[in-house]
C-alpha cells in the first residue's frame, strides 16, 4: 500500500497540485496512489485547499484511477473537523494524532477527534501512537507498573496496543527509527491482544501520572527544521529538555546537545525570533519561548 500527502504550503495555483502529483508518481514509479492525503489540515492551511478546491481536485483522481482512496491528515480543533466533515462527506479516511497522553490533550484533543471520527464511521489512520518515542521510555517507576503486568511486553506494545483496541482504526503508523523496534512492533501486531480492563486502568494511572510532569508536546515531525535560518535542531533541543526534566538527569542529555552544536547545529541561543517555525507546527508550540528557555540551561 503507497500512500502521499498533498502539501498546502507548497502550492500557490491549481496548477500546482498537478505538478505535484505528477512528481510523486514519478519518484515512486508508480500509475496510482492506495491512499491520498491533503496534508495536515488545520485553521491555518483549510483556506488554500478550499481556494484550490482540492477536495474535487482528489475526487477526480480518484475518477481517473490515480487514487484509491481520498482522504486528510488533520492537525486542528474538533470543531474545524466537524466543520470540515460536513462540508466534505465524499471524505474516506482521516489520519490524526492519537496516544493515551494525548487523549485529553487540551492543544490536541485526540479524544475527542476520535470521538467525532467514530460516530460518523470514518476511518482513522493513526499517527503518533508512541508520541514520538516518548511512550517508549518512561521513568523506571512508570515502567514498573507495565512489567508488573507483562514482564516480557515492552513499553512501547503498551502505547500501541491502546490505539489498536480502539474500534474504527484502519491502521496505525508506528514512526520507528530502528529494526529492533520494528520487530518489537511485528511481536505486538502478530499476536495482537486488545487491552483488558484492569491494563486500560494501568495505562490511565500511568497517564495521570506523566500529565503531572511537564514536557514540551514535541512530536519530531520536522516540520519546522527545513526553514530555520539558524539551523537549529528544533526537536533535539526539546527532546534534551523533556530528558533532563523526565529523568533529572542531565550528563547524557548535555552531551548529546554539545554533539550537535559541534556538527554545526545552531544553538538554542542562536535563534533570531523570525517565527518560521512557529507557522509550521503542527503542535502549535511556542518555539522561540521554549528555546529561550533551553537556552538558558544549555547554553550558560
Ligand atoms: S524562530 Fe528561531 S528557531 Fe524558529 S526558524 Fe527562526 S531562528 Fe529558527
Ligand atoms: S514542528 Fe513542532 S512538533 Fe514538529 S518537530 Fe518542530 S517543534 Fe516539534
């Protein structure tokens, strides 16, 4: 199964959506797309796509063959979901975040994007799962309550299979960066076990434990890496910050940031507040204040 995203911010004219489909198709070598997305659709981009008037554009595709099945990524509020939906009903399928801290997220909202999905029987693929790996390592005490349980399973099948036992997922984008942790993904999917009740009561006491700890919402998605005139690793630096607070720990996770300051990252110092990253995130962080917070535990 091949599936691609049309980008709102790499289109000005109707022309360019086609210019950017063709494209696709040929660094895939591929006729047709299984799935297509209009990518990540918030408040911020629905414009360009109703202006574009993509959501005819994907039908039509569809029509010709190019696509099989149409649908978005969404990374806005519940109601522009609602709102989108209804105006858009020939959609398909809709990818969202969705884990078990994210649930009742107040920026996020996964539970009730999910909800909203459910009710109308559309389709969810799931993106985050593991909240870009931070479900797949917890501080030891958390970790414990899940081995008491099952001490063979890893912490990350737990995260996995909370989204995978919910009914009306199609299917669930696990993000992995190694083989180790794709074999680990093929043991929980191979023998998949939906969560009983008194697990689901783990995963909530573990929930409501890591909420009380503050993190930067952080997925690693990137997004807003490519533009950045200092090149400053954004998500490295808040993945430094969330390690040092989730582990009070702060050797390793100094080090790592030292490596990448020496490879010629920027620092988290350098930034110069031109908000280009700001626009893009897709988790609506305020990057230049966090930054200037790192700054002042890294870079004194
Ligand atoms: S605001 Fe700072 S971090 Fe963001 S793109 Fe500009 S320089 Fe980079
Ligand atoms: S765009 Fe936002 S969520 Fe994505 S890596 Fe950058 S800061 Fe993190």
């Amino acid at each position: 199964m091949l599936a691609t995203k049309l980008p709102a911010w790499e289109m000005k004219t109707k022309e360019d959506r086609d210019r950017i489909f063709k494209e696709q198709l040929d660094r895939a070598g591929v006729d047709y797309y299984d799935f297509y997305l209009l990518h990540s659709i918030e408040e911020g981009n629905i414009d360009t796509y109703e202006k574009l008037d993509c959501f005819n554009w994907g039908l039509k595709k569809k029509e010709e063959g190019k696509i099989r099945h149409f649908g978005f990524s969404f990374h806005g509020s519940p109601e522009l979901l609602e709102k989108v939906l209804d105006e858009h009903p020939e959609t398909e399928f809709v990818q969202i975040q969705l884990n078990y801290t994210d649930w009742n997220n107040p920026v996020v909202r996964s539970g009730k994007l999910y909800e909203i999905l459910h009710e109308r029987n559309i389709p969810m693929i799931i993106m985050e799962p593991v909240k870009g790996g931070t479900l797949a390592s917890l501080k030891p005490e958390l970790e414990e309550k899940y081995k008491t349980l099952r001490p063979e399973a890893s912490v990350a099948s737990w995260a996995f299979r909370f989204v995978a036992s919910l009914p009306g997922v199609m299917t669930i984008l696990s993000g992995m960066t190694h083989e180790d942790q794709m074999q680990d993904n093929i043991n929980t999917f191979s023998h998949f076990e939906p969560l009983l009740d008194k697990e689901k009561a783990v995963v909530d006491e573990v929930t409501g434990i890591m909420l009380e700890i503050p993190q930067i919402g952080c997925t690693a998605c990137k997004y807003c890496c490519d533009g950045c005139p200092k090149n400053i690793s954004i998500p490295d630096v808040f993945r430094v910050i969330n390690t040092m607070t989730l582990y009070n720990e702060d050797f390793r996770p100094r080090s790592f940031y030292n490596g990448l300051v020496n490879s010629g990252r920027g620092k988290a110092a350098d930034c110069v507040a031109c908000r280009q990253c700001e626009g893009v995130c897709p988790q609506h962080l305020p990057i230049i204040r966090l930054l200037k917070e790192a700054a002042e535990k890294l870079d004194q």
